[in-house]
C-alpha cells in the first residue's frame, strides 16, 4: 500500500515508518518538526527507509497533500494528558478539529482508509474493574476528550469507500530514537539508570495498562492491511491482558532489573486516572495481532540501551524527550507563536 503517516517525526512515528517500510508498504510522512533536535541514538535501518517527509501543520492540510495514497495513519497530535492542559484550546484545535480536518482531506482525496490512534485514557476514571471496547468511556484531560471527540465525528465518516480504525493504544514504551521520558515505564527506568532511585510523589495505586512500541506499530500494520469488512468502524483497545499494572508495580519490575535502585512511594495523589483494560477483541479480532512484549522484557531492553549508548542523566532531561519541555522552549524562544505555529522570523 502507498501509506500517509502523519506524525512520521514523533515517537511512534519514527518507529511505525520503518516498520511498514520492513512490510513492503511504501511510505510518506507528514510532520510539524515540533521535536526535531531530539535523536537520542542512530538507526540505520530507520535511516535508510527514511520516508520522505512533508514538513506542514496539520490544521493547513488540504485534499491535494492525500493525492495518491491509499491508506492514512493519523498520530501526530498533541501527545499527552500535561501538554494537552498546557493551553486546552489548542488542544482542541489541534487534536479534534485538526484530525477531523485531515480526515475530510483524505476522503475527499479517495484515500480508502485511514487508521486512528486513539488512547486507553478515554477511560479516565473507569467505574467498573476491568474495560473494554464496550464500556463507556470517561475522560478526565483534554487529550482524553479530544480523542472521544474524534471517535464520535471520524465514525460518523466511516462507509464502504472510507474505511475507518480506531486503535486506542495503552500506554506506549520502549526504545525510539524520537524518545520520550514523559511516559511511565521509559521514566522510571530512566531514573533508575541515572539516579539508582525512583522516588514516586504518589502511592502509586492508579491501574495503567501498558503495550510496547513495537506492538503498536504491529496493530497498526494489521489494521491497514485487514480485510475492510473486518475493521471498518471498529475499535480495538492495544496490548494486553495480562500488561495491566499498578504503576507502583512497574516501579518495582524497573528496580528488578536494574540493580540496586530503590523505589520510594508518597501519599495518595488526587489524581483520580485509573483504568485496568480488556485487550480480548484484538487479540481475536484483528487479523495477525499478537502483543509480544512484557513490562519486564521492555526494562530489560531499555537497560542494555542506555548502557550501550552511555546515557547520562543530561541526556535524560533534555527538553525534546519530554514534550511539554520542548514547546514551552520552543514559545519562551520565539520559534512557535502561543498557538503553536511555526514564527516567520
């Protein structure tokens, strides 16, 4: 297939490209360039099957820049709960009228089907033990509301010549060379390699569910290459089962594997996010799909990662690896205006 990715700079993006490059499928990107100064390692089979990128804001994206492709695959949003409560308004600019907005332009252009990351985070503050496709959702950000938003007016889009996904992913890990250290188990492991210690400001009670980054790439292969009958409309939750954790539970599967780091907890937060999800319609579901990788294994890669490339804890709070950090610097220095736009000067 001749595949769109937006988002091809981000995290999961630079990840997915390669990944459906490995699959035969050829590849276009379509990206901001917010988080462009953040490489945290080289790689070369990334770089050779480097896609060709147009670099545009999604709110600016028209039917012509979808000419020719016959599948989409949307991540590039506003990435997560503390940068979407950063300026909501934007949020909702960017992530619910900006997605729709490339999702019209994309039909308009007969694109034939386009897949959606979503987020387990609609489920917010879940209220009852474990969810799945079927619960009602519950968000409790702005990020988590905007991807209700999408969901809710991409689905209505959905027909037999637009076929439309959605995949609503727990919560991403693992080695990109985009990378982020705003997401809980790349943190904590992090911290366990620059400080030998995580020290949590809350009990950490709160239930996440969690899913390699490689798993995701894989659902969303699966997802543009499933038969149409199959998907369209469809939801599917990303990962697994048995990958539901206590996120003072992933603490301790870090400290397990990186030796000699110790885990301290602090009072109950008032953070009322929590969510133990179902993945057994994927699992059935989507054609090809198998989530692979466990918490431990993932601690366990990273580690051999941060040993191999030396990582030092400067490394580990550079701006561009937390996305907040990274457009606050890019408005505090004039590069993006407060609607986060690119400045001409």
């Amino acid at each position: 297939m001749n595949v769109l990715i937006t988002g091809t700079e981000g995290y999961i993006g630079m990840r997915l490209a390669s990944w459906l490059c490995a699959h035969g499928h050829t590849v276009t990107g379509l990206d901001t360039g917010f988080y462009r100064d953040g490489t945290l390692y080289l790689d070369p089979v990334g770089m050779q099957q480097s896609p060709r990128t147009m670099f545009k804001d999604l709110r600016t994206v028209t039917p012509a820049d979808f000419e020719g492709f016959d599948a989409v695959v949307h991540l590039a949003e506003l990435s997560n709960d503390p940068l979407g409560e950063h300026q909501p308004e934007i949020t909702f600019d960017i992530n619910h009228q900006g997605s729709i907005r490339i999702a019209q332009a994309a039909r308009e252009a007969g694109v034939k089907r386009f897949v959606y990351a979503s987020s387990c985070s609609v489920y917010g503050a879940a209220t009852v033990d474990l969810v799945d496709e079927t619960s009602a959702v519950n968000p409790q950000t702005a990020y988590a509301r905007c991807k209700t938003l999408v969901e809710r007016d991409l689905g209505a889009m959905a027909c037999d010549s637009f076929s439309v996904v959605f995949l609503r992913n727990a919560t991403a890990y693992g080695p990109s060379p985009r990378m982020r250290f705003d997401i809980v188990l790349n943190d904590l492991c992090a911290l366990a390699w620059t400080q030998k210690k995580i020290e949590m400001i809350s009990d950490g009670s709160p239930w996440r569910p969690i899913v390699h980054i490689e798993d995701i790439c894989e659902a969303m292969r699966c997802a543009l290459e499933a038969p149409t009958n199959i998907v369209n409309g469809e939801v599917f939750n990303v990962g697994a089962t048995t990958e539901n954790y206590r996120i003072r539970d992933i603490a301790k599967i870090v400290a397990s594997v990186f030796h000699g780091c110790e885990v301290t907890t602090g009072p109950a937060s008032g953070d009322n996010r929590s969510y133990c999800v179902s993945f057994d319609k994927i699992s059935t579901g989507l054609p090809g799909f198998s989530a692979r990788w466990t918490a431990k294994e993932g601690a366990e890669e990273l580690r051999a990662l941060f040993e191999r490339i030396e990582m030092s804890a400067d490394t580990y709070e550079f701006r561009a690896f937390t996305r907040l950090k990274q457009l606050k610097y890019l408005q505090r220095t004039g590069q993006l205006s407060n609607e986060l736009y690119w400045s001409a000067r």
